[in-house]
C-alpha cells in the first residue's frame, strides 16, 4: 500500500515537470518557423520565378504589378526584377526607360555581359549607334568567347553609321563563329550600298546554298535579279519562294510587279488581292493596284487606290508622280501640276517629273515655266538617263509650236533629228513618229529648214518599240492652232515599288 503511493507520487510529480516544459518547446518550435519565414522572405530571389512565369506568358501587367511590389520590398536591389522590367519596357517601345532600368541592373551586378549587350541594344534602337559600339565591345571584354550575335549587331551599327569597310568584317566574324541568313543578308545591303548589285546577288546565291528552303532569302534574290534585268531567273527565284511561302508578301508582290510589267494586268491584281489578306494598309501594294487600273484605262478606279495610297504614304514621291501622271491623264492639269510638284520637293533628280510638270504648265498656258521645266529635265537627263530623249526633246518641240514659237520648235526638232541620227540603236514609239513628222511638216509649210530632206528615211529607220508597261503612252489631246492640229504627248513611267 506504501510501495504504490510511493510510486504514484513521483509520476505525478514526472506528469507536472512534463506539463511544464511542453509549452516551453511548442513556443521554440513557433519561433523558429517565423524566424525562418521572415528570413526567406527577406531573400532577394524568392519570387522571380513568379515574374518569369508571367513574363514567357506575355501577361505583362501583371508581371509589372508583381516587378513593382518586389522592388517597393527590396528597394530597388532587385537585378532580374529591374531587368525583366527593361525587356517590357523595350516590347512597349519605351526604349529611354529600358535603358534607365538596364543602367540599373549594370550597377547591381558590372561583370554581367548579358545586360552591357542589352544596354547596347537599346542604345542601337534610339539610333545612338557609336555608344551602342562602344557597349558592345565592353560586353566582349566580359565575355571572351566569339558571340556570332554582337558581331552581327556591331556590324548593323556600322552598317548604319554608313562605315561599309568595318561593317563587313564583322559581318564575316559573325559568319565564321556561326552562319545565319540574316548576316548573308546585311553582307548584301552592304554591296548594294556600295552601288554593287552583281555582289550582292553572288552573296544571296551562297545563302541559298546554305538555305535553299528560306522564302525570305529566295524572294530577296529574285528582287535583285528584277533590278539586275534578268527576269527569266527572278521568276524562278521567286516562284521558288512562293512554293515554300505561299503568303510571302515580298515575293507575291514582286511577281504581281513582273506580271503588271509585261501587261497582264489581270494575273497581277489577282496577286495583289492575295498580298493584301495580310498587308492591308501597305502604301506600295495600293500604288501597284492603282497603276493596274490605270493600265487597264479604268481611271477612277485607279485614282481611288492612289489616293488610298497617298493617305497611307504622304510622303512617297513615287505615289505623288504616279498620281501627277493620272490626272495629266485625265486633263485635270492644275492638279497633276499639284501633284508632280510635290513629288519634285521629295525626290528633285528625277528628269521625268519636271517633263510631265512641263507638259502640265504648257497646257496651263505658262509657256515661260514649261520652258524651265524642260530645260531642267534636259539637264538631269544628261546627269542620268531616266527618260527618253527623243521623246523628252519631240514634247517640248511641241509645246514651244503649240505656242507659235515655231523658230525655237524647229531648233528643238532638230535635235530630235540629230538625237536619232546620232544615237545607234534608237528605239522609237510609233506615236513618236506619227508626232514627229506632223510638227516637221507644219514647221516646212512655214519655210523652215531641216538638215536632210531624207531624214524621214532616218525616223522609220528606228526600231518600234512593244507595248511595255513601264512606259504607258498617254492619250493624245488634240490641239488647234493656227497652221496645224498638233498632238501633245505625255509619256509616263509606271514605277513598281516593291515591298
């Protein structure tokens, strides 16, 4: 009876001491879990996985949301916080505040490569393009590797700054540490700068060696060879790039353009249609369709589309002179002179516009202006060679007659005499002759002489020239005068644009 209230005593006593300490461990217990909770909260990581998540999703808002909470708890010492926010910021088009985010990302951590070659990235997008340089080769003293990527986008930098020499040798760096189709095509924007087309379609005819199934590379080739002149092969390169692109806008267009060239003008507008499902608002592919209609005779349906094109492109000169030409055209001369004035202030080398201004002014019944239209376009004609002379020359023969400036009209027809008689090869329009030899006659009638009484022999001696697209004639608008009825032509140039 002793023994068990001796016993139970002590484990009485035992329970108590247990009772005791049991708090005493369940409080450590808790204090270590909120000091550990507290301490990784504090970790300057925890959450990028979070802003990573959001950013591959695209789901920016929310991803900014998350940035902003992060580097308000961290004050602002968040490296991937700051540099995911730059990246949005870039995607935004707010390239300043990328960069400003990207300088602070460059104090928090010097020696990261990645983020110098982002800081010159954004320098190269604000066109600041020697500092971009300057980034670039820092980022190549932190990364000893060759990087293909920061050779290629030095040499754009170059491209850009226009120093072609530097620009292709880190062009071939790039290509000796790793071969893209982009640096094959910056080595070919280089030779075209350098006014050098047959480099430049040697180095596409590589990159198709290497990339044959590449539309983009195909349908650029087949652009050059159309420049070049040799549309068997551009067709071929062309029609290659559709076959492995069938929506590759670059290379529908181009063939649209071939087809619009030889007048098949129906076959080209079926491209068009098929170009503008993904292009819909491009100034160019409107200015192609207009000059369709405009080859098909249909007028108003032509200056509906360049209209549209003008509103897409103000500031295309080849839109302005297309449209100049077709209200010449349809004999609306104050606004064809309107509209070729415009292009003249955007593009003033080009010898066909101030002919098609002349002939506007002439009808204008500005004689004195016609005369310096003329002259000028004689003179950039001479510089560069973008327009007939013989029909150049025979259209201001014409005007000067239709204005009974008959002894200047014969000196001007003289010239046309001696252009033909002269030049070896010439090709001459039938419209062109028929013109030629009724201001030759009206001007005999009135007793003026020519150098040869055969030179007729000469006119019919040249070449008639096809039907081309490029150089539609225009309508003949019949003029009255004094001795004869003359007829004034306005010869056009239908320019393609490609995209």
């Amino acid at each position: 009876m002793d023994l068990d209230s001796n016993n139970s005593k002590p484990i009485e006593t035992t329970a108590e001491v247990s009772s005791t300490v049991q708090p005493t461990n369940q409080t450590t217990v808790a204090n270590l879990k909120s000091h550990h909770k507290k301490a990784e909260l504090k970790h300057p990581s925890n959450r990028n996985w979070l802003i990573h998540l959001h950013y591959v999703r695209r789901e920016f808002n929310t991803c900014k949301q998350i940035i902003f909470e992060e580097l308000l708890r961290l004050n602002g010492q968040s490296e991937y916080a700051n540099y995911i926010l730059a990246l949005i910021y870039r995607s935004e088009g707010k390239m300043q505040e990328s960069l400003d985010k990207l300088q602070v990302c460059h104090e928090l951590e010097p020696t990261n490569a990645n983020t110098v070659r982002q800081i010159a990235r954004s320098l190269f997008l604000l066109g600041r393009h020697k500092l971009a340089i300057d980034a670039y080769q820092k980022a190549q003293m932190l990364n000893e590797d060759s990087d293909a990527e920061t050779h290629y986008n030095m040499g754009m930098c170059f491209l850009f700054m226009m120093d072609l020499d530097k620009a292709k040798e880190h062009m071939n760096l790039s290509l000796q540490s790793r071969v893209t189709h982009k640096a094959f095509e910056a080595m070919a924007q280089i030779a075209i700068a350098k006014n050098s087309i047959q480099e430049a379609i040697g180095i596409y005819e590589k990159a198709v060696r290497v990339f044959p199934e590449n539309a983009e590379v195909l349908s650029n080739l087949g652009v050059l060879y159309m420049k070049a002149g040799r549309d068997d092969i551009a067709f071929s390169r062309l029609g290659s790039a559709i076959a492995f692109d069938p929506w590759n806008p670059k290379a529908t267009v181009a063939v649209a353009s071939m087809l619009q060239t030889y007048d098949d003008y129906d076959q080209a507008l079926a491209k068009y249609k098929v170009v503008m499902q993904t292009m819909p608002d491009s100034a160019s592919v409107w200015n192609n369709v207009g000059m369709c209609f405009f080859g098909k005779r249909k007028y108003v349906a032509s200056i509906s589309c360049l209209k549209r094109a003008y509103y897409l492109s103000p500031f295309d000169w080849k839109i302005l002179h297309n449209l100049g030409l077709l209200h010449l055209h349809m004999q609306q001369y104050a606004s064809a002179f309107h509209f070729l004035t415009a292009s003249i202030n955007l593009k003033p080398d080009q010898s066909h516009t101030f002919m098609l201004l002349a002939v506007a002014i002439s009808h204008l019944d500005d004689v004195e202006y016609a005369k310096h239209a003329y002259e000028q376009a004689i003179r950039l004609n001479i510089q560069n060679i973008t327009t007939d002379p013989v029909n150049l020359v025979l259209n201001y023969a014409v005007s000067l007659f239709n204005h009974k400036k008959f002894s200047e009209s014969h000196q001007k027809l003289v010239e046309v005499y001696n252009i033909i008689e002269n030049g070896s090869g010439v090709i001459i329009e039938e419209d062109s002759k028929e013109i030629y030899h009724r201001v030759k006659t009206a001007l005999k009638l009135m007793e003026f002489v020519f150098p040869d009484d055969n030179d007729q022999d000469v006119i019919t001696s040249g070449a008639v020239a096809p039907p081309a697209a490029t150089i539609p004639g225009a309508q003949p608008r019949k003029r009255v005068t004094t001795q004869q009825s003359v007829d004034q032509q306005a010869i056009g140039n239908l320019d393609p644009d490609l995209v």
